[in-house]
C-alpha cells in the first residue's frame, strides 16, 4: 500500500538482560496511514509507550535495547540508520509529546526559545524568519497573544498551555508522523477536552499521522481512526474505530468496556478481570491472557493463539476466532459468555437500584467552611494575601449515603476535605459531625471522635509508610486510639479486615512495595476500615489506577457500604465513577460549590454553565456521538485573587453584566437540587 | 594484676561499638533495612574498603584498652601501679615503643640522620654518624650486610605473609562450601571467578595486600625503625599507629555529639514548624555564622584555662592529653551540626505533608509517635550517608586544626600532631620528610577507604542514586 506511512514488523524489545529481562515489547506489528490517527490503548506496564519509544529509538540506554523486528518509515528502516541520521528524524520526520508538560519544558528557556531551538535544527531557519516561524506555531497551537507568550516562561503557563507549547515544539519539524504518549492524562478534563480538539484539527490542516498512545476508552472513541489493543507486550486486537467499539472481539477488550463504570451499570458490580497482568519475563506457552479469561480452555494455556483477520481490517489474537480450535471448547462463545456473566453477579449480590433510601439524619453537615491560607511575605512575615482555597462550602452526607465532590485540579476539594477531617483547622464555618461540632473540638476530645471518620487517599504509594509491614500499618489507627488493647486480639482484627478487602493472611508481614497499586489500595481501605468509622473520605481513590483495577476497588467500596452502612463523601474528577457509584453530586468551582443536587439530576439536566461544560468535555465511548464542545475561555483563575462578581464569570460562555457585580444567590430548581448562578433568578 | 584504667574516650568508643552491634542486630531481622546493606556488601569498592578500614578499627579498639601495670618493687603494703598508662596496643608493640634513639634516624638506617661528637676509646674526639642503638644494632659491619639483611627480612615477611593468608583464605573458602554445601574444589573455583553472593575474592585480596604489609613491616620492625624515628628518637611508625585511635575517636565520637542534635532538631522544626521551625533556624543560622574555628578557639582555651587551675583532677597525663581530645570532639560537634539539621529539616518538611503522615493524624496518633514511627525511619537513610562522609572530614579536621594549635594536647599522638611537628622538620636541611609521609600515608589510607566505602553506602541507600530498592 503506498499510502502506509510506517509500518511496524514483529517488533521486540526487552529491558535488562539475561533470564531476568522483561520483554517490554514482543512481536508488535501494526501499520499507520498517512493522515491516520492510530490509537494504542492498553493499561499500565503493557509495553504501549515502550513501542513509542522503540520507533524513536529513545528506549532507556543501557538496559533497554530492540532485540528484533524493522520500523519502515515510508520504505526506510529507522532502526538500520545511523545515530546522526536518527536525529533528523526525532523531531523531524516523527514528532513525539509527552504525559507530563510541567516536566518536559526547560524551566530556565523561555518558551520561545524552546520553540526557537527545535525549527533551527530541523529547517534551518535564522533571524526573522526564525521568529516569525515561532509565532506561527504559537498561533497554530492556539495560544492567544503569542508575542507576548513566546517571551515567557513555562512557570508562567498553566497546564494546558505548556501542553500546547509541546506541541508546537513536536510541530517545528513539520513531521509526517506525531506521536502523543498519554498526552492527556496530567491535564483536568475540560483542557484534555482542548487539547484532543487541537490535534484532531491540526491532523486535518497539516496532513500528519497520529499515533496516540492511551489508556482511556472515551479518547480513543472521540479521537482514532484506528485501534490497537495491547496487552502484556503484544497486539491483542486491531480494528477501525467503529467497529471496534460495536463490537470488540477479544475477551480482554470487552472485559475492558465493562469495567468502565456508568449510570447505566449502577444497580450492579463492575465487570472485573481477575489477577494481574503476568510478569513479563517469562516465556508463554499459551496465551498470555488465559489465567486471567473467563473463557479460557485447555488450548488457551497449551498453544499460543495467532493472529485472526475476523472481518476487514479487524484482528484478534484469541483461540475463540480459530475455526479448527474453537470446536473444541466446552460449549459455545454465547453460552461462555453468560456464563462469565452470571459469574461476575454471583460474586457479589447486587443491591437494588437506588437500595440507599435518602436516610434519616443526616451523618455530616458542613455549613459555610471557609480555609483561607495566608500568604507571608517581606522580612516579618506579615500577611500580604490570602488564598481562598475554600470559601463557603456548605454539603450535607446522609447515613449510608454517598456524595460525591467534583471539580478540576486546584478547585479546593481535597482541601475540604482535609478541613472536615480537621487536619487542617478551617478557617470559619462549622463541621457538624452526628450533632457534634468537630471545629470546637480540641485535642483529647477530638482524638476520640477520630475513630468516626477516616480518609483514603489518592496516591497509594504515597499512604503507607515503606518501612512498615502491612500489618503494622492496619493495626496503627487501632492501637492509636485504644480500640482493642490485646495484641493478639488486635492481630486477629487485622486479618479479617485484610479478609475483607481481598487480601489474604501471609500480606500481614509484608512491605508495601512487594504489593501493586490496586492491593495498596486496598490495604488503605483496609486500614480506615479499621476503626469502625462510619463516614470515608475517599479523596481521588482510584485515578492513579487502571481502569480494570479501578472496578475492583469501586466494587470494594459499594460492597462495604451496603454491609457496613458507611457514608461516603467522594472526591473525583472523573465524572463516570461520579454516576456509578455516588447519590448526590456537589460541583465545586474555586471554593465554592456552585451546583448540587442528586445524581440522576445534575447529569441529566446539569442548570450551571460550569457544569454544563464539564460534562460536555468528557469523552464518551458511544462512537461518533460528537456533543459539541463547550469551549471555556482561558484558565481557572488563582484562589488568590478571585475576579469579582462570579467566579465564573470570565470563562462563562453566557455571562451577563449581572454576573460582574455580584456572587449569585442558590436557588432551588429541583427537588434537592440547587445552583448558585444568576441564569436562575431566585424563585 | 593490672589496674584497668577507663578514659572518657574509650568508654564512649565502647558505647558506640554496641550501640553499632544493637543496630546490626536490629538491622538483620528487619528486610527493608538489610536490603540496601546487602547492596553495600555486593558493591566491590566497598567490600575492598571495608575490609581496610576494619583493620584500622581494629587497631583503634585495641589501643583503648587502657591500664596501668603493677610496678615489681611494691612490696611495701597494698600494690603500686605505674604511673603509666599503657594500651594492649602498647603491649603488643612493646618492641617499637622502647627502641628509643637519640634523635632523628631515616626509615631503615643504622646510624643517626645528624652527626654527633663522639669520643673514642682511644679518647679522641670524632664527629661522625654514630650507630644507632637498636636500629641494625644485631649486624656487624651496617654498611655491607644492612641491604642482603632487609631483603632477607622482607623475603621472610613476605613468606609469613603467604602462610597466614592462605590459612585465612582456606577457612572462609571451607566455611562458604559448607555454608552453601559445595565441594571446597567448587568453592575455591566459585570465588577465584567471583562467582559468589558477596565479592569474597576482592575481600580475600585487600586482607592479602593488608597482611602482606603487616607481615613485612613487622618483620622489619624487629631490628629496624621502619618509618625512622623523630626528633626525640621515637619511633615514627609506633608514632602513626598510635595515631589511629585519635583519628577514629574525632571521626566518631564527634557524630555522637552531632546526631542527636541534628536529627532532634531538624525533624522537630521540619514537622512542626511555625515557631519550633523559626527558633531552630535561627539557632542554626546564628551558629552557622560564627566562624567554627573561633569557637572552638574559645572552648579549647577555656578548657586549658580549667585544667591549668585544677591539677588536681588529672592523675595521670594521659587523662589530661584525652579530656582535651573529647572536649575537641564535643566542640567540632556542636560547630558541625547545622548541615544534617537544615538536610532533615528539609526532608521532614517533605515527609509531613506525604499521606501516611495525614493518615496517622487522621486516626489520632500523638506527634512524639508519629515522629519515631513516620519520620525518623525515613530519614535515617540521610542520616547515615551524612554520618559516613562526614567520618573523613572530621579527621582531616583534627589534623588542620592541631596543625593551627588548637586541636588535640601536644603530647597525645595524632597526624596533626606529626604534621605540625613536620613544619620545623622539612624547613631544616637536610629535610627530615619521613614523620610527615608515615603521617600522610596512614592519614590517607582511612579517608580514601573512608570516602570508598561512603560512595558504597549512599549509592545503596540514596533513593535518587537508583541503588536502593524501595517504593513509595
């Protein structure tokens, strides 16, 4: 085919050496288009971005190396060139951007400069034309007043900003082929929304294949042509866009759209893969997903599968397309598959939709908490400025209820939480925990209502001590508090709450680091457990996780509650964990909530702009169902200095002189649903 | 019977030989703490300095066992001791520490550096070199039988030295067979390739190169001064052993006054911070701005001052010359606190806000707990690559500052002390050079195997370095 681009055969690489080498990338074999978007999705540690690095060339010197396999860029192999003619590649002929944009720009350069340096290298270009080269980047990239921008620093920029100016430096050498590792995953959703919106229109103006490397479902459906499927190390799948999410073959894909959690899925457990991926340094006598497959057979773990053309341009690599083995299988795919399904339903029995009656009292009530953090500066360290981090957030959590607290990075959420927990003592406002008032509450007195409320955070290899053993972290809160004074006792405790999560009983003497992330996770849950608390703050519990593991915890968390009775005030981002799992929403923009309601309401018909362009910004999986855009202008403003009236007012599509002038008002525009914006003049 | 005598100094130095055996006690039932020491262990540079620097402990421990013996004519009521204070190390080396000679001597000569008026029998008046009393005293005509004589001597040395570590190379060899039950074949086989756990060849041929230099400087040491002797006639080589014990003791003894200091206050400040943070910096900083050697100056002086009214308080002079040593440690440890403390400030600052620390605070768990169990263990990696780097500044200190005047008491034995003495020395003519190359060689061989063995520990326990393999 002469429009194929690059072409990858029977790839492999490997990092380390001797029998302990990983086999990163293991007979990968994919071709892009020109002008394609190619999307490589797969979780963590499946060898996607070590397929990236290998086409560059850039694998980690000296333990990684390419053992096998040719990289055809247009005819040319990449990996028989020599290293100076490489260089003209790398940002010539195939751009590359990368997960994380705070570290990926040299903070000393400004980023004209940064620009500047890669088109010299890569066309030559001296002087004015130089400069007027950079501009036209800055501009094409979508950066406003790039004059100015081109002279500052990546401090300067946010987030979303530096990942465009990343992008304008891949764009410098006008490369046929850009890769983007993860180029959205440190990004909130509504600039990720932007920034998928920029390359999609810079692939039509220019012309350039895209390959994406991922590990979201809603970015490949709102983005690829194409899909590829990766796990441990290889192509799993490969097939168009729309296909591929009508129909996804192999059992890992499918396991893969059904753990991802919905509204629609709320009555039941998420589907979840069981065990982990295998270590990779291991040779496969069969394939490498049997251990894992609910509908694997005898031949899964005796023969490896090959790769099987199910219609055009649709490849699995899964023994259930083999005409000659699948004969062999105890009873047909249908009946397996029910099979796996009822399975997944008995393991857990669900609870009745909507099983969380409004409750009684209500456990928490949080009336106008205000955290404002003091800005010091000048040789006595007087109070220049303060940090509005929270101000006036007024919520509610009933018994056995979950709400949930949404909003983009720095809007002040984890910092309520915090002040609920009184690990930060809140500025104003009260914290009313069973009738008790936690911020009148000092040392002894508030020791002992500790036990009532505890917290799971987001990072879980940040929240264990590395130096102790797992047993000895679950049991710290109980010997803590004085719960159970007997060791033994304590000790018998701590096995059946570990029984609880999912772990078994050796993980007592054990160190954190022997376990993975979805295990430390649980372990965390596992030690808040440990007290009896009634009310969790689960802050951003699964966004460091993979999607599958992601299941299994939300699947932990619901079982708990309805056994258990436990509140939950859940913290997130991520807006399809939102409508799986929790009852009340509270959206959150700069310390404030401005829209609050129950779940099914603020989803569905969301009143606040705010709102409004969050759940637009969300990439969903039904393919092709484009909801237009809703384009904020600019960035979140700093807590420092709020602009006046509305928070909101200078990024709101639909602002009104109104809205300069003052805060709005809440109002009431539905049973328990409530929003602060001056659209909705009070009733 | 002897009378043991226990000076400030050695009592400390044993204090901190089980502190350290406690801690490796603790450190081989606890995983997380002996991964990294076996990293330590595997790394080859480290096992090579480990292994010399072990020697120069072993030496140092020796020279602090201290007492005095009984003089033979107490036969008048109760025992007499010597108003000596000898060390085993002394005992040991009985033969360097008594062959005294006139004045300066060159390593291995058999007459005195400088010409001395000399009357013969027949009563004439020559000035010649004379012979040395014991330096060669057992040849009969130096000038024709002193060379064959040394090499004889190293021929025998070197033959001792073969003996002794074959033996010793055949006892680790058959403990590793048993241990992993090998054949001794296999084994020796296993570690001539180094293909054993641990590195146990590059320790068999450090011990080789140690034992080999012991067994020919010994041997030589018998009849000859090997490394001369000084001014007074002492032998210099007695001179620079003696001095190892003074090295170690500034080396450790001065992180014994420094770590509680530094890791109190540097994690207090970092986890607290607010007004404990600003008091402490302010110590700190106002600490860190007077020029250390001022005040140690002052403190030196006032000690001097103390000692000089109250002789009383001292029984012998050695007890004087070692209040003076501890009294330097103290000093160079209070002056040499602050980088550790501002380190660990630093660190707690981080480890604060991490969140198993808010976890722990969540359940309720009081400061001084959360202190020991959340903090201390995660900076004890700083503290132990500080405390190993530091080891080798302290003793280059000791040697600046005695060489200023203001380090160690004139009479105990130190490099610094040899190398202020090596000032007039090179400045006569001809240039007596040996006190300061037997100074510079020993003084050398600790920091470099000191400095070796650092790098060793801190690429195994720097979690930057990529060594030490821990998550979080």
């Amino acid at each position: 085919m002469a429009d194929v681009l690059l072409e990858i055969e029977d790839l492999e690489a490997r990092i380390g050496a001797g029998p302990r080498a990983v086999r990163a990338v293991d007979g990968v074999s994919l071709r892009i288009r020109r002008g394609e978007t190619y999307a490589l999705l797969g979780e963590s540690g499946c060898g996607k971005s070590m397929t990236a690095l290998s086409i560059m060339r850039l694998l980690p010197a000296p333990a990684g190396r390419i053992t096998g396999g040719r990289v055809l860029l247009d005819g040319i192999d990449l990996l028989g060139l020599s290293e100076a003619r490489m260089r003209a590649v790398r940002g010539g002929r195939i751009g590359m951007i990368f997960q994380e944009p705070m570290t990926s720009l040299n903070p000393v350069l400004t980023v004209g400069e940064q620009i500047a340096e890669s088109v010299r290298i890569h066309r030559g270009l001296r002087g004015g034309a130089l400069r007027g080269r950079v501009l036209e980047l800055l501009d094409a990239v979508g950066i406003p007043d790039a004059r100015r921008r081109a002279g500052e620093y990546p401090h300067q920029l946010s987030g979303g900003m530096k990942q465009r100016v990343m992008i304008a430096i891949a764009l410098a050498g006008e490369p046929e082929l850009l890769i983007a590792d993860e180029p959205t995953t440190a990004l909130d959703v509504t600039i990720q929304a932007e920034v998928l919106e920029l390359l999609r229109r810079l692939r039509a103006e220019t012309g350039m294949a895209l390959l994406l490397i991922t590990h979201d479902l809603g970015v490949v459906a709102q983005t690829a042509d194409r899909v590829g499927v990766m796990y441990a190390g290889q192509l799993v799948e490969e097939a168009a866009r729309a296909p591929f999410f009508a129909d996804p073959r192999h059992p890992y894909s499918r396991k893969l759209f059904d753990s991802v959690p919905t509204m629609a899925k709320r009555a039941r457990p998420l589907a979840v893969i069981p065990g982990s991926v295998p270590e990779l340094t291991a040779t496969f006598s069969g394939c490498r997903f049997a251990e894992r497959c609910a509908r694997a057979w005898d031949a899964c773990r005796e023969r490896v599968p090959q790769w099987h053309r199910v219609a055009d341009g649709h490849g699995v690599r899964c023994h259930l397309y083999d005409a000659a083995l699948v004969a062999g299988a105890p009873g047909a795919a249908v009946s397996a598959d029910a099979a796996a399904d009822a399975d997944t339903a008995a393991a857990a029995p669900a609870p009745e939709a909507g099983g969380h009656g409004p409750g009684g009292a209500d456990l928490l009530r949080v009336r106008d908490l205000a955290v404002h953090f003091p800005v010091r500066s000048g040789l006595f360290a007087r109070t220049r400025a303060k940090v509005y981090a929270v101000d006036g957030v007024s919520l509610a959590v009933g018994v056995g209820r979950t709400v949930a607290l949404v909003g983009e990075s720095g809007c002040g959420k984890t910092t309520v939480a915090k002040a609920i927990l009184q690990l930060i003592r809140p500025t104003a406002g009260s914290v009313r925990f069973d009738g008790v008032e936690l911020t009148a509450l000092r040392g002894r007195a508030l020791r002992a209502r500790r036990r009532d409320f505890q917290i799971v955070f987001q990072d879980p290899y940040a929240s264990m001590n590395p130096r102790m053993r797992v047993g000895e972290i679950v049991e710290e809160g109980m010997a803590a508090l004085g719960l159970v004074a007997d060791r033994a006792a304590r000790r018998r405790r701590v096995a059946e709450l570990l029984a609880q999560v999912g772990l078994s009983e050796p993980a007592l003497s054990r160190y954190p680091h022997e376990f993975s992330g979805g295990q430390r996770q649980r372990i965390c849950i596992a030690r808040a457990l440990a007290v009896d608390p009634r009310l969790i703050v689960c802050d951003e519990p699964t966004s460091a996780l993979d999607v599958s593991v992601q299941a299994q915890i939300l699947n932990l968390l619901k079982g708990l509650q309805d056994r258990l009775g436990l509140s939950y005030l859940f913290i997130t981002h991520n807006l399809s964990v939102v409508s799986y799992l929790a009852d009340e929403i509270a959206v959150m923009y700069l310390g404030r909530i401005v829209e609050h309601g129950p779940v099914s309401a603020v989803l569905a018909a969301p009143r606040h702009p705010y709102t409004e362009a969050l759940l637009a910004a969300v990439p969903t999986l039904e393919a092709g169902a484009h909801r237009p855009v809703i384009r904020l202008e600019g960035d979140p403003p700093s807590p420092v200095d709020p602009p006046p009236g509305c928070h909101f007012q200078p990024r709101c599509p639909r602002a009104m002189p109104v809205c300069r002038e003052r805060y709005p008002v809440g109002t009431v525009v539905g049973a328990g649903h409530e929003v602060r914006c001056h659209l909705y003049p009070g009733a | 019977m002897v009378k043991p005598v226990f000076l400030w100094t050695d009592t400390l130095l044993y204090v901190l030989v089980a502190a350290v055996a406690v801690l490796v006690w603790y450190v081989r039932r606890h995983e997380h703490l002996r991964a990294p020491w076996r990293e330590v262990f595997r790394n080859r540079m480290g096992v090579a300095a480990m292994v010399v620097l072990a020697a120069y402990v072993t030496v140092g421990l020796l020279d602090s066992v201290h007492f005095r013996l009984p003089l033979e004519s107490s036969a008048a009521g109760g025992e007499r001791y010597s108003g000596q204070v000898l060390s085993v190390l002394d005992l040991l080396l009985t033969p360097l520490r008594t062959h005294q000679e006139e004045t300066y001597s060159a390593p291995l000569a058999t007459r005195l550096y400088s010409k001395e008026t000399v009357r013969l029998p027949d009563g004439r008046d020559v000035r010649i070199y004379p012979r040395l009393r014991f330096g060669g005293a057992q040849l009969r005509d130096p000038a024709r039988d002193r060379l064959p004589d040394i090499e004889r001597t190293i021929l025998r040395g070197v033959g001792f030295a073969l003996l002794v570590w074959g033996a010793l190379a055949a006892v680790v060899i058959l403990v590793l067979a048993r241990r992993h039950r090998w054949a001794p074949r296999a084994a020796l086989q296993r570690v001539l390739a180094g293909r054993t756990d641990y590195p146990v060849h590059v320790a068999l041929y450090t011990a080789g190169a140690l034992i080999l230099f012991a067994s020919v400087t010994g041997h030589l040491a018998v009849h000859y001064h090997v490394f001369g002797t000084d001014k007074v006639g002492q032998d210099v080589f007695y001179e620079t052993l003696k001095s190892i014990r003074t090295g170690l003791v500034i080396g450790t003894l001065t992180t014994l006054v420094m770590l509680p200091l530094a890791i109190v206050l540097g994690i207090t400040a970092g986890y607290f911070r607010s007004w404990v943070d600003d008091v402490i910096q302010y110590i700190y900083t106002t600490l860190n701005s007077i020029p250390g050697v001022l005040l140690i100056v002052g403190a030196i002086l006032m000690l001097e001052v103390y000692m000089a009214n109250h002789p009383g308080d001292f029984q012998t002079v050695i007890a004087r010359a070692d209040l003076r040593l501890l009294f330097l440690c103290i000093i160079l440890g209070i002056t040499s606190w602050t980088g550790l403390c501002r380190l660990l400030r630093g660190e707690a600052l981080k480890l604060r806000e991490l969140d198993y620390v808010q976890a722990a605070q969540a359940f309720g768990v009081g400061h001084t707990k959360i202190l020991a169990r959340h903090i201390l263990p995660n900076v004890m990696h700083i503290v132990l690559i500080t405390v190993v780097l530091d080891f080798s500044g302290l003793v280059l200190a000791e040697a600046v500052l005695t060489y200023v005047g203001v380090g160690v008491d004139p009479t105990t034995y130190s490099w610094g002390n040899m190398i202020n003495g090596a000032r007039l020395e090179l400045a006569r003519d001809p240039v007596v050079w040996w006190s300061l190359a037997a100074a510079f060689l020993f003084m050398f061989g600790l920091v470099l195997s000191a400095n070796l063995f650092a790098d060793a520990v801190r690429d195994a326990f720097d979690p930057r370095a990529g060594g030490g393999r821990r998550g979080g």
